[in-house]
C-alpha cells in the first residue's frame, strides 16, 4: 500500500486550483435523487441564457453527464423565444451526431449544417428534412441554428449571432476561439474538463503564463478574461455505472465532484460460462469486470516495445472472449459496435486491429482506438491498454491525466484494463515534477496521483487477475 | 526521433565514430556567416563577460567587459557588438532580386543576401534572446541615454532569435544542433551539447576513435566550455582578476589588469571559435539538399520586410506577444515545422526512410499502370490513371488515404487497394488524383505518369493547410481581454537598471 | 635579464592555468604553491592590486560616526557607506568598518569613556546580545540602540525621515543633492507607503518632504508598541549590565547540547 | 522493525566519520532518480559523494562560481537590507498585509550564538508563541526548522518565514535567477519549489509536535526574485502541493535505503576517513567495490546533478548499456540489456540463437530499421582531413586542429 505522511493532507482537501470553475449548480439539492438534480442544474443553465448580465456560461460535464442533452436543449430554449445560435464542435464527428440529435429532438426546427467544401455528409444528418447543409454561410444564415466545426466557423464571415454556443469547448484551442469570436455577442461553453487538453505541433513556452496563451484551451482562456461568468455543472454521469463514477471521480475530477444516475442494479452485464474447463485469465478477468465493473488483466513485468505484441494479443484475445460468450447488457445483446478498444497511441490500436482481423470477421466492428479519438464516445464496454504498461519510464505523456481519464470514462458497464505488472515501481521511480511557471497554477489532479488511485482501485482481488 | 537515430547511434557507439543520420545537409550555411561566441557572467540573467565574433576564421575580434558588474561598461560592449553586427547586416543590403508572391500574384523586391548568424549552442541563442531583450527598449535620450545603435541592436537580436524558433530558417543556428542534426554520436543528446566532445565524435583527430577523443574533450583544461556560461574554476582566476581591478589604485594599473582579463577571457574563447569554424567545414562539406534555398529565400524575404519595418516604424517589440500576434506567430511555427519536416524527408532518402519505417511512407516498384483511365463521375467522368507498386514490407497506410510522390512535385494519388503479392511482398493499387497538368483527359502530358519499374516513395506528408485568418490586434475580441493597448516604450523600460 | 611584460604576462598566465588545475584535482598544497609563485609574478609585472592607500583616507571611525550622526539610527555597514558616498562624497571601505567595533571595544577597555563617543554595538531586547552587523554611537542612550521585533522597521523610517530631511534642507539652501542620495531617496521612497504624489506607479523623483512626512506617519503608527519595548529592555539592560556590555553587548550564548540534538 | 540495526549499518559503511550535514537540497534531490540505489544507500548514510568521486579517479566536474554565490547572497542581503524593507514593501504591496505589521525575528543569532540547535530551539519557541496567537511577526529571519530524514535530524533554515498573511504562515525564498518579463527559468522555479515544499513539510511537523494546526503552514510560498536585469526584488505565489505530496511521498520510502544496506557484504565499506598520518583509511579499491555493491540506476540526467555520476558512467559505458544513448534509445531496446547484444542480434540474423520471443518483436523492427539505414546512408565518416586548406588557402599553416 501507499503510505503518505500523516501530515501531509491529501490533494483534495486543499482550495481548488486558482481559475478553477467554482463548484454550483445542484449543491443545494445534494440529498436530492440524481433525476431531480440533473434537472435542476440544467434548469439553472436555460435560465443563465436567459438572465445572465455576463457575456458567457460555462458548463462542466463530467463524463457521460447529459452534456449533449443540454446543448440540444440549450438550443430548443433559444429557438423557442426565436433567437438564432450557431454552435461550434471541433470535429466534423461531433458536428454530424449534434445535428442528428437535433434533429431528432426539434423535427420542426430548420437546422444548417455548416461544412468544408468537398466534405460528404453522412445519413444520420442528410436523412433530416429540415436539416440544410451548405459550404457558405449565405444560405444558412437566416436559419434559426447553424452548425458546424470550429474550423471551418474561422473562415466565415458574416454578421454577429446574439448566442453561441461552444460545444467540447476543453478540447477547443484559445486560438481557435480568437478565429471565431468576432462571431458571437455571447457563448455557452460546454464540455469536459477532465479530457485531454488540445495540443500543438510546436513546443514552446514564450506564452506560457498569459491569460490568451494560443495554446491553451478555451475554457480557461475566457474564463482567465472574464471572471464574472457563471461556471455550472452537471451533477449526474449517466454513462458511468456505480461501479465506475467514484474511482473516476476521486481520480479525476476532486473539485468536481458527481454522482452516477444509475445503481448497480440498473446495470447488468452478463456473459455465458467460460468454457468448462478451461482456466483462461482472459474469461476470469471478464468475469470479474462483469461483476464488479472493473477487470484488471496483469501480464508478467517486463519492459517491452510501445507496441507490446502480447499485450495486443491479451486485448484482441479478451474482446474475442467477450463476444463469444454472448454479452447482455441488461438483456440486450452487446454487438461488436459496443465494444471498444483504447490506448494511447496510433501504432498500438493499430496492431491490436491487426490482432482483431486476425481473430475474425464477427471483430470487425469493434472501435479501435486513441484516447485522444475516443473523447466524448460511449460503449457498453471499453477494454484498455494501460498508458504505463511495460514502459522503463513514466513521461509526462504517458503519465497525463486526461488521456487516463478517456480511457476509463467510456464505458456503461464494465471496462476491462491490460498492463504488465511493475507500473506501481515504475510510479514510485517517477514521482511528479514538473516545471514551474510563475502564473501557472498545478493542474490538478496531477497524472502521478490520478494513476497512484487507479492503480490501488485496480490491484484489488476483486478486480485483478494474472495473465499470461 | 526515430528507430532510425537508434540504429546509428548503436553504430556510433560500437564503431567510436558518429554516423550520419542525412544524405544531405539541410541547412543554409553562408559563405559569410557571423561566428559569435558569448561568455556571460554566472549568477547574472545577462551581463556579457566577453564575446569572440567575426566573419573571418583567422581574425576574431575579442569583446570584453572587465568588471561585467558595471553599467558603463556592459553598454560599452553593447556598443562595439552593435558597430561590428549593424555593419555586417546593412552588408547584405547591396543586391536585390524580384520575386512573384501573393494572392493576386504581384511582383516584389527583395534582398539577394541575408546575415546568417552562427552560436555554439542553445545557450548562446538565449543570449542573442535576452541581450536584444535588454538592449531593444533603451531610451537614446534622457538620464539613462545610450547610443542609437544600442537599441538598434536590441532590436536586430530579439529579430534573430524570434526567427530561430522557426524551423528551417538558417539565420541564427546554434552548432551542436546543425551538427546533432546531420550526426548521431554513441552519446545521449545530453552530452551532445557539449560542442568540444560532438566534434570529437564527428572529427576525431587521428590515432583515436570519437569516443576517446570525446571523453578528453570533456576536460575543462583543454576544451573551456563553449559558453555562455563559462567554467567555474575558471572564474575563480576572473573572480580574483576582478577584484584586483576594484582595487587598482590608478587607470594605468586598471588598464594592465583589463590586458590580463582579456588575455585570459581570448584562452577560453580561442578553443571554441575553432570548433565552430571546423564544425563549418563539416557541414560546408555535406552537399547542400534540394530545398534549401528555397528555405533561404524565405529568410531573404522576412529579412527584407523587417528592413522596411524598421525604416518605416522602427519601434521595439513589447515585452510579451498580444493575443492575435501569438496565434499568428503559432499558426506560423506550426506552418513551418509541418513543412520542414516534409521538405527534409522529400530532400533525403535517409530522412523518408524514418517514415517508411513508421508506415507513413512506401517505396515501391511500379508493376503495372493504366495511364488512360478514367471513372465515372456524371457525364464527363473523371481522368483517373492508376497504377499498381511492389513494396517488400507490409504496407500500413489504409485504402482511401492520400500520398505524394517524394521524387515528383506534385503528383498525388490515393490508395485504391492492398493486398499480398504471389511470391513475396505486397502490392498496392493507386489512383493518381493530381499533378496531371490541367488535362481532364488522357493522354497525361509526357512522362507524368510513372513508368513500369520506375521505384519510387509515397508518402502522406506534404499536404499544407492555409490556417484561417485571425483578427487585427486592435479586433481582438472579447473572450481574449479586448484590443490590446499598443506597445508603446514606458520610461520604465528605459530606465531599468541594468545592474 | 629581467623578462620583457609579456614574458611576465605569459607566465602569469601559465600559472593561472596551473592552479586552475591543481583545484580541479583538489590538491590544495600545489594549488597554494602556483598560488605563491602566481602573486610574486604578478607583483614583479606590476599587476597586483595595491592595497596600501589606507594613509590617504580619513579614519573609518569619523566617517561612520558622521553617518550615524546624519542617520539617528544604529545602522548597517553597506548603508552607512553608500550614505557616506552620497552626502559625504566618497564611501567607506566596507573592509575597515569590519574590524570597528572590535577596535572601538578595545579602545573603550584601554582608555574609557575619554574618547567618546564610540561606534558600538546596538542590542538585542531579550538578551542584549549584539544585533548581527548594527552599529550604532556610544552618547545615543539605550533606547535608541535596543531593537525589539519592531526597532528595525522603525530605525528604517528614522533612516529614511533623516535622509529626506537633509536633502529637503540641501535643496532649501539653493544645492543639489548627489545623483547617489537621489538615488538612494528614490529606493527609499519605494519602501514607505504614502511617499509618492500619485497612485500610478512610483515617482521618479519623490518629495523629500512628502518622504518625510511618510516615515513619520508610519512611525507614529508603531511607535506606541515600539517604545514600550525600546523602555522596558532598556531599564532593564541598566539594571543586569555593566557599562562596557551596555556599550557593546552582552556576551554570546555557549553551546551547550551537541547540534544534532534537539529532543 | 526498529530502525536501529540499519542506522547501525549505514554508519559502520561510513566509518567514523561524522555523516554530511542533511540538506533541503540533498532532500529535494531524493525526487531526482529515486530508483538509484547507489543514491539512496549514499544519502542515507551521509556520505560526501564528491569526495567519494575523487577517490574513485572521476572527480565531479561541477562547482559553483564565486560570482554566482556572491550574486546570490548580495541579493538576499538586498532585499533584508534597511530592516527588511523591500520585502515588507512586497508583501505590503501584493498580499495586502496592513501597515502596522512590521514587528520581526532575525533568527540568524540567538543572543550572538550562531548555533544551528540553539536557534531550532529558538524557532521551535517562537512558532508556538505565534500559532497560539500570543505574539506577532510579520517575518521570521532564517529561522531553523528540524526535520527527520532517515534517522538524522536535519536542520532546515528557509531564508525566511512571513505569518500574518492570510492568517498563515508561509515559506519565503529569495533567489537570485531573474523574472524577465514576468518568466522565470522553470527548472530553476521548480528546484526553489521543492526546496520550498521541504521546508513546508518540516514546519508543519514542528507545529504539529507543538500541538497546533499543521494546516498553520500554507502550502504555496512566497518567491522573491530579481525583476528583469535589475536588481529590484519581486514576488510570486507558488502553489506547491503537488511538491509537498512528491517529496512526502520519497521521504516515507526512505527505509529502503535501511533494507539496501543491509543487503550488502559484511565487509562492504564507504569509510572515506584518513589516519592520522593523512593516509587513507582505506584503499580507493576498497571503497570502488563497496560502491560496486550498490546497483547505480544511471541515465544521463545524472550529470547534471550527481556528484558520482562520472564514475557511473564509466561503469555504464563498460557495460554498454542502452541508457547511456540517452531515454530514447533505452525505450527502443527494451529488455535489451546492453548495445553490444543489441548489434549482434541485429547483425548477426542467422547465428541460429533463438530468439526471447519477446525481443522478437524488438529485433525484428531493429533489423528493418537497421537495412534501410544501411541502404540508405552516406558514407561514414568525414571527408575532411585538410578541410581548412580546402576552403581558406591562405589559413596560417600553424593552427592546430584539436
């Protein structure tokens, strides 16, 4: 076990980071069921619109805590009293899955789908009547909603918007915002601060400590310029199941602090029986995320390559396992498009896609990926590839918190974590240090301590099974 | 970084020599650069001790400040940098060409040479960066006056090191990392920093591997380090020197013990500024790759519009970058490292090989072709030749991806198919969707499209996005603070005492 | 044949690199002999620094006495020296305030109080000690050279009130204050709320009589707590202390438990 | 598990010589490389590793000039000066603290003793007077703080402690690298960081024995450095919980250095003593082996801060092992344990060794890398054995090349 001086008060009990989002929104009704207090803080959000004297609203949302919910009715509300919005989201993915939610929601309302000449919509968005998409604003700009990227709202030139709202806005960068601005009187952000920061192809700390550092993310940007605006929260996860939101909240977001929306009960995974006879650690560790939400599958240490070829087997092996023993989530089959794959580089997902391919057809819709292009999905259940397994050091890459927090954020129901054993001395031979930059708060919490909690949560009995 | 760099650092350390890690050289090396080595004073931000500069090898000009502490003399050595650099600079103003840029196309004038200034190491960039940071916002007139040239100075210096974060320009270079750039050496980059030890490894002087020579390189007895920090027993003799200065009792003995200073400051400066010639040398010996002076062109020309801007305005930077200018200056650096990068790998075999090991490149052999296809699209169709390549290790890149053909500017095609080959290797069907010349049909223009066994690298790199435009400075908006208020000089910046 | 100056300089250079050498390899023998050799080279060229100028001086002991007379206050050894710079034209040695006080005690033990007033030692108000590098003037009475935990912050707006005076008063008699109490006045001004004109950042050239006033008033503010201190150690120190540890301290605390026991 | 065999142990490998005094410094470098346990057996023991170094023929090459100390304690001294007054002015000016809050303690002396024990016992009585609120001072001088590490009582002396600043105290240190432009150097920031956090965590342990809140302790600091390329002193507020929890962390698994001792051969010695004719007490190749005994964990990084890394390096390079090349070749020739294997197995495919199956998957990609570099490289080497007279004919034939 990790022992920590007595003196030494744990992390969170401090005051939070400067410039962080000040906790309300659904405190006062703290006792009340998670249903009342989602509500309530979404309530509070569609009167800010309303009411607020400030030029913006900021929403943190924890994972899966009804953040698209809230931008579809954030719109509806504006709409309803005819008053324009344009929403910006940051990738052409998000962009499309809004619009079909839109759609879907407001059937009556005339939506415009802003997007790069050349770009082919997709049939969740063209199957909307009323849905218009366009290259150029000109045609859209009358309607009464305009979507599209953040990238491409940079190259249009138009009259201001009253509203707008700024949708994954953490993973939005402060010169992207700079690009769109000039477009909007007033803006509801809405995203995760838990996620993975935005980043740039250069290194630099010329604008480290300035309030516009390009660099950074939105959020903190408008929020360091103006610090009047209200910060909301939604309370709720409804994706994490019981099992899951208190690791993920203790980890990731101490100053943040959620509820999930759902007991244990609410969420049942169930498999077939291993196959008799066989002591398959791949079938024990499943069985164990099935009962307990979590699977720990720890292969024999040794330092290894990033892309670890047993480590891809083990991952491709247990989601082969997976499907093969029939999985229900609450009854309903679990189909392969379900299921995902994470880890924290591009080689990686693309030899466990290999290894899938390898093991046959009925794999071929399993989502294979980065944590950076798994923000803000959600699956049934996530196998992950530990960001530290068989590594001989633990960088600040590697050891980021966001890209841990993707990772075992995703998932309804269970999510089953592959590693070499050795990362808890691997943590004890890189404690955190960081540079310090006057003006700088920590970023809490920081990567070293958030893997320091999982790993303790992980090494359990219940969860952890040897591999291998 | 690469697989690659490991493989010849392994070489390095089991052969004793370094080994290149290019076919070519891909930086500009002038026919005049400016050799400038700075010494600074420990403990201090930036009080220059001494510096050996000059454009010719066998005529340095030693700079020193004997009593680092006082003001007077720090602006004196301000002084002559200025009167040796300014020159050197308004030197390449005597020629100039006509070039075709913008967006309409219109003719513009710039000059045909830039300076190309040549430092140790990253620590002497810091120096150019912070003195031009001390220098650029003196006042010429009032109670702390200095010379006009000093904040001229100041200016010119912030210029260089602002150019020299950017990738590929060739005009401020540190040493050790042109060096480290085109040499892999069996040392971690750590002690590559060290310019005595990294020459060692690359030109060992006979009789003896780079990595003997490297490990006597290390004495500071033999090799002062190459600055700006300067050797700590060494300014032991500068402390006591110094000191002695303090307590000269007339400027005749003053002006003996600044003699001694000098003496001793040109035997830890004179090793280094003979590294940095033979480190030219080295690099001079490499051909020059295929893009670089297109690169240097582009310093010509930023070159040219900063003699405008100092013409024609002439004040200083501010002390921090306003919203707009640092995200234009990052979509630029971001610009200029995606560029860099590709140019490099189009311009060296030995450079794209680092991606075809990542599978972000192929080399293949073309084995077959149809130049005349077209696909349907509408009534016209679409002119579509493709082709079909043998590479010998599994192809990465999945169907639908675009590549660039590394030997031929501009021709582009996308991936239609890949599949294992009968026999060995593996082959990979491609469409060419540009680089055809405006023709919208066959036949494509002589000698477009590859022949049967021509070999030839594709790869993903190359495509440029234009970023969008950002605001005015005086247009920033709200959510980043509002316009700014314009950089004007204060008082206080003058006044700043530099001791 | 006596080598030619750039023979000598040479050689001195040679020496130089010699002991640079022997202090890399840590012989401190050798590096002691270079050392020997390197100063009787550097002698024979002249180099050396020459320090016997002492005769051309004034006494340290006037000049600091004039300092403390102009301060009011026991002060430090680099404030008394750039104040004797600034009013009085030239600094004082910092070398030869060093051994002062030691030299003033001595004295004071030879021939008594015949050649007050002294440069002595301010003290401590819990044990009389000497405060750590403070001198102060024997014909000051005790209250003025005990500090309690207010007396250095008081003693600088003494400091600070004095300055400002004098050159309010220089100014007053059509003169200019040196470009060093200029200097000095604008550092101070820094230090003391409510000595510029304006909210908008520090005045380049305060008001002596601004500064003035400012000092006082900030003493006013700690002189009721300040005072009691300053009278209650005094009356004190007059009862527990000879005349010559009134002068200059108390003696040192011994050691009596070994460093590294603290339980 | 009473600590007393190994502290035993610790101090027969050292001899009887009296152990290096405990530094904030040396603690912070506990963060640095915790995986050594040749450090951490050497820290523990309170051996002088640059004297060690010596012995062992690599001495340290690294030193601090005098002007770099003169520099910093002329600032220190600067920003004390005139009663402190620029640094009241500071925390006047930034951090609101009212006017009549001028009252301090030089704890530099303790009635003209310069004893580090008596002023920690001063110190230790003054804090507890100014927690229970029985008195005031805005600045503590240099006061002295304990702080067990391993056994030994370090005595910590952080340039300054300021109370009544939000009702907390709170650590101050003044260094003399330059705010430019509102930047700092961030390593340099970072080291005063965890200096600060060390000194953080001994004063909440000390009012934690004096029965008050630990919490009384703040866990930013306050950092006073010179502006621009003046010498005008400013301040920053530096938030160092993250540093608190590192270190706290390293501190509490000091008792493996214990554990590592003991580990060692009986007649193992560290014993840098000399007789009293100046000899060595023991011989250089004594001491080499019972530094051998120690496994090192040597990466580059170790140059800039160990004073045995020199004599680690040699025994790397000897061993040819991959960190030698830096992280980067290490993470490519995982389980790899030296180059030279690494060459071999990349040259040598068909010497019918069978391959680890899992440095299969490593050599494999090596041997790739490996064909396409030799393809494709120029020729090694230089070409230049007379370059000067290349390109300048008329270089002076006297320079010399080395």
């Amino acid at each position: 076990m990790m022992s920590f001086p007595a003196e030494v008060p744990p992390v969170a009990d401090g005051p939070p980071p400067l410039g962080e989002v000040p906790p309300s929104g659904g405190d006062d009704l703290a006792d009340a069921p998670p249903g009342v207090r989602a509500d309530a803080a979404v309530a509070r959000v569609l009167a800010d619109l309303d009411t607020t004297t400030e030029r913006g609203i900021v929403v943190d949302s924890p994972p899966g805590a009804g953040k698209s919910t809230l931008v579809v009715r954030a719109t509806g509300h504006l709409a309803e009293q005819g008053r324009p919005v344009m929403i910006a989201a940051q990738t052409n993915e998000q962009v499309d899955d809004l619009v079909d939610r839109l759609a879907g929601t407001h059937p009556e309302l005339a939506i415009g789908r802003l997007h790069a000449a050349g770009h082919v919509l997709p049939p969740r968005v063209t199957r909307h009547p009323r849905v218009t998409g366009a290259a150029r604003i000109d045609p859209l700009r009358e309607l009464p909603v305009v979507v599209g990227t953040a990238a491409k709202w940079a190259h249009v030139d138009t009259t201001p918007w009253d509203w707008a709202i700024v949708d994954e806005a953490y993973q939005m960068r402060s010169d992207a915002l700079l690009r769109t601005a000039r477009l909007f009187e007033r803006a509801l952000f809405v995203g995760d601060p838990g996620q993975l920061d935005p980043f740039a192809t250069v290194e630099t700390d010329r604008w480290t400590g300035l309030s516009w550092n390009p660099m950074s993310n939105a959020v903190d940007v408008v929020l360091a310029h103006n610090p009047g605006m209200h910060g909301r929260r939604l309370p709720v996860s409804w994706r994490l199941p019981e099992t899951a939101a208190p690791l993920v909240r203790d980890a990731f977001y101490p100053f943040q602090p959620f509820v999930p929306g759902t007991v244990a009960a609410d969420r049942v995974l169930t498999l077939d029986p291993a196959p008799s006879g066989a002591d398959d650690p791949r079938d024990t560790v499943l069985d164990r995320a099935a009962a307990g939400g979590w699977g720990y599958l720890e292969l024999p240490a040794r330092p290894t390559l990033r892309t670890d070829g047993q480590l891809a087997d083990a991952l491709a092996g247990t989601a082969d396992r997976l499907l093969r023993r029939a999985p229900l989530a609450n009854g309903e089959p679990i189909g392969a498009d379900r299921v995902a794959i994470g880890t924290a580089h591009n080689d990686q997902a693309a030899a466990v896609r290999d290894r899938l391919a390898a093991l046959g057809p009925h794999l071929a819709g399993v989502t294979v990926d980065t944590a950076n292009k798994l923000q803000g999905r959600e699956f049934d259940v996530t196998l992950v590839w530990h960001p530290l397994s068989g590594r001989t050091d633990a960088s600040a890459f590697h050891l980021e918190t966001g890209r841990l927090c993707v990772l075992l954020s995703r998932h309804r129901h269970a999510c089953v974590i592959v590693a070499r054993a050795g990362i808890r001395e691997l943590l004890d031979r890189h404690p955190t240090t960081r540079p310090v930059h006057l003006d700088v708060p920590p970023k809490f919490p920081d990567g070293w301590r958030a893997h320091q909690l999982v790993l303790d949560h992980l090494d359990r009995p219940a969860h952890r099974v040897p591999g291998g | 970084m690469s697989l690659l760099t490991t493989v010849a650092a392994l070489r390095a350390a089991e052969t004793g020599t370094a080994q290149p890690l290019t076919t070519v050289r891909h930086a500009h090396i002038d026919d005049h650069p400016v050799v400038l080595i700075p010494l600074t004073l420990a403990g201090e931000a930036c009080a220059p001790l001494a510096a050996m500069v000059g454009t010719d090898r066998d005529r340095p000009v030693l700079l020193t400040v004997p009593q680092p502490r006082d003001r007077t003399l720090r602006f004196r050595f301000a002084e002559e940098l200025a009167d040796i650099l300014l020159p050197l600079i308004d030197g390449c103003r005597t020629e100039s060409e006509t070039y075709e840029a913008g967006r309409p196309k219109e003719e513009r004038t710039r000059w045909t040479r830039a300076p190309q200034i040549l430092v140790p190491n990253p620590g002497g960039i810091e120096f150019i960066r912070l003195l031009g940071r001390s220098t650029r916002l003196r006042r010429t007139d009032g109670p702390h006056a200095v010379a006009p040239t000093v904040p001229l100075l100041g200016n010119w210096l912030t210029w260089f090191a602002d150019r020299t974060d950017f990738p590929g320009s060739g005009l401020l270079l540190a040493m050790t990392r042109l060096l480290t750039d085109h040499w892999a050496t069996g040392w971690s980059p750590g002690e590559n920093a060290h310019l005595p030890s990294l020459l060692a490894w690359i030109d060992p002087p006979p009789g003896r591997t780079g990595a003997e020579a490297a490990l006597l390189a290390e004495d500071p007895a033999e090799h002062p380090p190459a600055g700006p920090t300067t050797d700590p027993v060494f300014d032991r003799t500068l402390h006591e020197l110094t000191a002695a200065r303090d307590a000269a009792p007339d400027d005749r003995a003053r002006a003996a013990v600044d003699r001694t200073i000098a003496d001793e400051l040109r035997s830890q400066l004179a090793p280094t500024w003979e590294l940095m010639w033979r480190g030219i040398d080295l690099l001079r010996a490499l051909p020059p790759a295929a893009r670089v002076p297109g690169r240097r062109a582009v310093d010509r020309t930023v070159f040219t519009h900063y003699t405008t801007y100092l013409e024609e305005d002439g004040r200083p930077r501010a002390r921090r970058d306003h919203a707009a200018s640092a995200a234009r200056r990052l979509a630029q650096l971001e610009d200029a490292v995606a560029r860099y990068e590709s140019e490099r790998a189009f311009d060296d075999p030995l450079v794209m090989a680092r991606y075809e090991l990542t599978g972000e490149a192929f080399t293949g052999t073309v084995v077959d072709r149809d130049p005349d296809r077209m696909v349907e699209n509408g009534r016209a169709g679409l002119f579509r030749p493709a082709l079909t390549v043998r590479v010998d290790t599994r192809p990465l890149l999945a169907v639908g991806t675009t590549v660039r053909c590394a030997g031929r500017d501009g021709l582009k095609a996308e991936i239609l198919d890949r599949r294992e080959a009968a026999g060995a290797g593996w082959e990979i069907d491609l469409q060419l969707t540009g680089g055809l010349g405006r023709v919208r049909k066959p036949p494509a223009p002589e000698g477009v499209i590859p022949d049967l066994g021509e070999e030839l690298c594709w790869t993903t790199l190359g495509g440029y996005m234009t970023p969008a435009p950002l605001p005015a400075e005086e247009d920033t908006p709200w959510t980043h603070g509002g316009p700014p208020q314009p950089y004007e000089p204060t008082p206080d910046d003058a006044e700043e005492s530099w001791e | 044949m006596t080598p030619s100056p750039e023979e000598q300089r040479a050689r001195a250079a040679e020496l130089r690199a010699a002991l640079r050498e022997a202090i890399r390899d840590r012989d401190r023998a050798l590096a002691a002999r270079v050392r020997r050799r390197l100063r009787a080279v550097e002698t024979a060229a002249g180099e050396g620094s020459d320090r016997s100028d002492a005769g051309r001086r004034p006494p340290a002991r006037d000049q600091v006495r004039r300092a403390l007379v102009l301060l009011g206050a026991p002060a430090a050894p680099k404030l008394l020296s750039t104040v004797h710079r600034a009013f009085f034209d030239e600094p004082i040695v910092p070398s030869r305030i060093a051994s002062l006080r030691r030299d003033e005690e001595r004295s004071f033990a030879a021939r008594g109080a015949a050649r007050a007033p002294y440069v002595c030692a301010a003290l401590t108000h819990d044990r009389f000690a000497p405060v750590r590098g403070l001198l102060a003037l024997s014909d000051w009475p005790l209250e003025r050279r005990i500090l309690g935990p207010l007396g250095p912050r008081v003693d600088h707006l003494t400091h600070v009130r004095n300055l400002a005076l004098r050159v309010r008063d220089i100014r007053a008699a059509g003169g200019t204050e040196s470009p060093a109490a200029a200097d000095l006045l604008r550092r101070f001004a820094l230090t003391v709320p409510g000595s510029h004109r304006t909210d908008d950042g520090p005045d380049p050239a305060p008001d002596p009589d601004l500064l003035a006033r400012a000092a006082e008033a900030e003493a006013r503010l700690h002189a009721a707590v300040d005072d009691r201190h300053r009278h209650t150690a005094a009356a004190r120190a007059r009862a527990q202390l000879p005349l010559d540890r009134q002068l200059f301290g108390a003696a040192p605390l011994q050691v009596i438990r070994p460093v590294t026991d603290l339980s | 598990m009473s600590t007393h065999p190994s502290e035993d142990r610790l101090a027969t490998l050292r001899g009887p010589l009296a152990p290096e005094p405990c530094t904030a410094r040396g603690i912070t470098a506990l963060t640095a490389n915790p995986g050594c346990s040749r450090r951490a057996v050497l820290d523990a023991a309170g051996i002088d590793k640059a004297t060690l170094a010596a012995r062992l023929g690599r001495p340290a090459r690294f030193g601090q000039s005098p002007f770099a100390l003169a520099r910093g304690r002329a600032f220190e001294a600067l920003v004390k000066a005139n009663g402190y007054a620029e640094l009241i002015a500071l925390v006047r000016e930034k951090l609101g603290v009212p006017v009549e809050e001028a009252a301090v303690a030089d704890l530099n002396e303790v009635g003209g003793s310069a004893s580090p024990a008596l002023r920690a016992r001063e110190t230790g009585h003054l804090l507890d007077r100014l927690a229970a609120g029985a008195e005031e001072r805005l600045l503590l001088d240099h006061p002295v703080v304990p702080l067990e590490v391993a056994g030994r009582t370090a005595l910590l002396e952080p340039d300054a402690v300021t109370h009544r600043v939000d009702g907390r105290f709170h650590v101050v240190e003044i260094k003399s690298f330059a705010v430019i432009d509102g930047r700092a150097d961030p390593a340099k920031t970072a080291e005063a960081a965890k200096q600060a956090a060390v000194y953080v965590i001994a004063l909440r342990r000390l009012l934690e024995s004096l029965g008050h809140d630990p919490a009384l302790v703040a866990t930013e600091f306050l950092l006073v450095c010179p502006e621009d390329f003046s010498q005008r002193p400013v301040l920053a507020r530096i938030d160092v919980r993250q540093e608190i929890e590192a270190i706290g962390f390293q501190l509490s698994r000091l008792r493996r250095a214990d554990d590592l001792a003991r580990a060692l051969p009986a007649d193992a010695t560290l014993d840098l003593s000399l007789r009293s004719d100046g000899t060595p007490a023991r011989t250089d190749a004594e001491l080499a082996a019972g530094v051998g005994a120690l496994e090192s964990h040597y990466t580059p990084d170790c140059m800039g801060y160990c004073d045995l890394a020199r004599h680690c390096r040699a025994e790397a390079v000897e061993q040819a092992r991959p960190e030698c090349l830096g992280g980067r070749v290490r993470d490519d020739l995982p389980g790899i344990d030296s180059t030279r294997t690494a060459l071999r197995l990349i040259d040598t495919p068909g010497d019918g060794e069978t391959l680890d199956p899992g440095h299969a998957e490593v050599v494999e990609r090596l041997r790739a890398a490996a064909r396409l570099y030799d393809s494709r490289r120029r020729p090694p080497g230089p070409r230049l054995p007379t370059a000067s007279s290349e390109t300048s004919p008329d270089a002076p034939a006297g320079r010399s090349a080395g």
